[in-house]
C-alpha cells in the first residue's frame, strides 16, 4: 500500500525568467515521492489576482525577495500539512484556503497557497508513478492546444509606449503539432528580418516579452509587419491572429482614457481600433479590450466585435464568479486560463469546467514572469485546451513549453490538434 501522507514541507527562493525571485515548495510524502510546486509571476497583473506575499524589504531584490515568505511557510505551516493525503487534492486546496482566510489569499499569499496546491499535486503524481498531466487527465487524448505566439511585444518602452501588448500568430490550419511549431519557428524569425528591413537595416531588437519590439506606436503597423512575415513564408491560409490589449496598463483612471498612439483616448477609440483591425485581419480573439472593471464596456465591445472572440484576463482572472458574470452579462467569450491569478489547482479545474461547458473559449497562458516546467502546460493538454499561449519561440522556458506540446504529440500520436476553423471562419466572413 502506497504512502501518500505528507512527511515534509520545504519552501525556498529561486528565481524566474527576468531574474525576479519566486517561490518553491517541496512537498514530500511518507513514501518518499516529491512534487515540488513553483509560483510564476506576471507583469501585466490584474487587481483582482491572488496576492503574490514578498518580504518588502528594499535592501533584498529591491523588496521583491521572497526569503521571509519560505521561512515562514518551513517555520509555521510545514507542520500543519503534515500527515495531509496528497491524493485528496480538493481536501488541501481547501484547508490553505480556510487557513488564509481572506478573500485574495493575502495573508498567506497566494503564491505561497498555489506552490503547496502544484506541490501537492506533483506528489500524487509521483505516488502514482504518473506525470502530472497523466494524473489530472487518465484518459486517452483526443485532441491538442493549438499553440499560440506572442511575435511583437507591445507596452513601454522609451522612445514610445505601443498600446496593446501582444501580437500573436495563430496557426489553426496546421496538419499537426509538428507544423504548428514550424510555423511559428519560421514566421518568428522571419519577421525579424522584416522589422529590420522596416529599421532600414538595423536590427529588430528583442521586446519586454522576448519577442519583437515594435517599431512605432500604431498597431496597425505591428499587424502588417507580421501579416508581411506570413506572407513571405506562405502561411496565409494556415494562420490567424490575436491580441492583448491590457487595456488597464494604458487606463487613467481619473480620466477614464487610454493611450492609444500617443493621444488620451475614450474607450469608444479603442474599441474602434480593434474593430478596424479585425475587419484587415483575421484575429480570432481579442483579451482584455478594456480596463478590468468595465462591465459595461466589455459588453459593448463584444456587441460591435462580431467578427472576433473577446476574452478576459485581467477581466476575469480565471474567477469562475467573474467568469459566470461576463457569461451571463454576455461580456466576454472566453477567458485565458492562468491558475495562478486563483491560487490553487481546484479553483483553476472549477473555472475551466464553468466555461467548458458553456462552449466558451478558453487559452491557458503562463505569466511573463515563467519557469520551467509551469504546470499550466501539463493542465493545457491534460483537459484538451483549445488553444495554449506559448509566448515568443524564444528563451529557456517558452522553448521548454513547445517542447513540451511536440512530445505530447508524440506520446499522443492519434490526438489532433484543436479545431478552431470555424472561430477563424468568424473572421473571414
């Protein structure tokens, strides 16, 4: 008989993509088996997010180490883990849960909450001599994320600030995962070459997300370079598009505007914006047009934006509340799915299931802030995720997480990739 009590608790700081510090916990059961759980951080945070707990103190990473926050967690709560099954995963979530007790995880920190909740999870995976993705979806797969890149990286930068922060190629029309990495491989890099053709010469520079950086403040111009990249590369018939606004970076909330090519707008101007890309470009969906707490707004632009898919992030914060109110107020589509913003693996399984079967779309993103192995890769394929945000095929863990889709390709060799065609038929009509 397998031993899955929890035997030992241990948190400690590493650090993410941009060198920020983060959160590790390890969990191990009496038998043995580890399942460590790590918390990514995002740059584009909702207000609505679990609370990411740092130490705050100025002399240490500038306030954001998390040192204090481990020591805590092996000092207090290790102990109160301990003896817990790791294979009652709802039963875990829910005592960190009633253990924080409030309403964003502040007190514990939702970082700490979602390390222990990963932690737990990868153990009963182990125990069961199963990878996490096996362990949250034992039966066969049918069907796989289409992956999703972010080619240009808009936001701040010092000479100018491009208003939505990604531009994303999607490649629905491939015949496989093999070929949805390709295209995406192919068209990066492609791009580059056509950016600097744009810079008369100079090279494209690397963008806040690690891909492109754009070249000037209109949107427009980031969706013809890359429309230009495709066409070079022959992809036209096999890609759409998407973007994230993140609208709430560019909001003034005394003003009630956003910066949209270097003018104070109102909300009507962007909406228009989008409204004139989508009927150039085929984009299959638009996240966070507005900023996170305007329901009205939201409303209204799925009402205009027929020819695309509005979806939340910020707005809705894979919050299955949220998630229940944009649905029934008819303000989003769909919802990007990142299990962080929540804090733990059942809340995150909640959400997605609400809007699984209300034929929502739903794309599981990590944050900018990624890991290697984020456990939103093993969750994307395990509940057969329409579409996944892989980020720029650039840098150690967005490389790791295409890698991680081409072996699940081939470990799943019968599972297709998801069809999407009648959403980027939307577009085109």
């Amino acid at each position: 008989m397998l031993s899955t009590e929890i035997r030992d608790v241990h948190a400690r700081q590493i650090l993410d993509c941009k060198a920020r510090p983060v959160l590790e916990i390890v969990i191990t059961t009496e038998g043995g088996k580890k399942g460590i759980g790590c918390a990514p951080t995002g740059t584009s945070v909702g207000m609505h997010e679990a609370y990411v707990l740092r130490d705050g103190n100025p002399q240490k990473y500038d306030g954001l180490s998390v040192e204090a926050v481990a020591e805590n967690i092996n000092t207090n709560i290790a102990a109160l883990l301990r003896g817990m099954n790791v294979l009652n995963q709802n039963t875990i979530d829910e005592y960190i849960i009633k253990l924080d007790g409030t309403p964003n995880k502040s007190k514990l920190g939702g970082n700490v909450i979602y390390s222990i909740s990963i932690g737990a999870a990868k153990a009963a995976a182990a125990t069961l001599g199963m990878d996490l993705c096996e362990y949250l979806s034992p039966k066969e797969l049918k069907t796989l994320p289409v992956p999703t890149y972010n080619l240009i990286n808009g936001g701040a930068y010092p000479e100018f600030s491009l208003a939505f922060q990604e531009f994303s190629l999607v490649p629905y029309g491939a015949c496989g995962m093999a070929e949805a990495v390709e295209i995406g491989v192919k068209t990066f890099n492609c791009l580059g070459k056509v950016i600097s053709k744009y810079k008369k010469g100079a090279p494209a520079s690397m963008g806040n997300y690690f891909g492109w950086a754009p070249v000037n403040d209109d949107p427009r111009t980031a969706m013809e370079l890359i429309a230009e990249a495709v066409a070079l590369c022959g992809y036209e018939n096999k890609v759409a598009y998407a973007l994230d606004c993140a609208s709430s970076e560019m909001y003034d909330a005394e003003t009630k505007t956003y910066l949209l090519k270097n003018k104070r707008v109102e909300k009507e101007a962007v909406i228009e914006e989008v409204r004139l890309l989508c009927e150039q470009y085929n984009i299959l969906y638009v996240e966070d047009i507005l900023e996170e707490n305007d329901w009205d707004g939201f409303k209204e632009a799925v009402r205009i934006l027929d020819k695309t898919v509005i979806i939340g992030d910020d707005f809705t914060v894979t919050n299955t509340e949220r998630i229940e109110k944009a649905y029934k107020n008819n303000c989003a589509g769909g919802f990007v799915f990142k299990p962080n913003q929540i804090g733990t693996i059942s809340e995150s399984i909640k959400a997605y299931s609400f809007a699984k079967e209300r034929n929502m779309l739903i794309v599981p993103s990590g944050r900018a802030g990624g890991i290697i192995d984020d456990v939103v890769m093993d969750m994307a394929v395990a509940l057969e995720a329409p579409a996944v945000k892989n980020g720029a095929p650039r840098s150690g863990e967005r490389i790791n997480q295409i890698n991680y889709l081409l072996r699940a390709a081939d470990n799943n060799p019968d599972a297709k990739l998801y069809d999407l065609s009648h959403l980027a038929a939307k577009g085109k009509n």
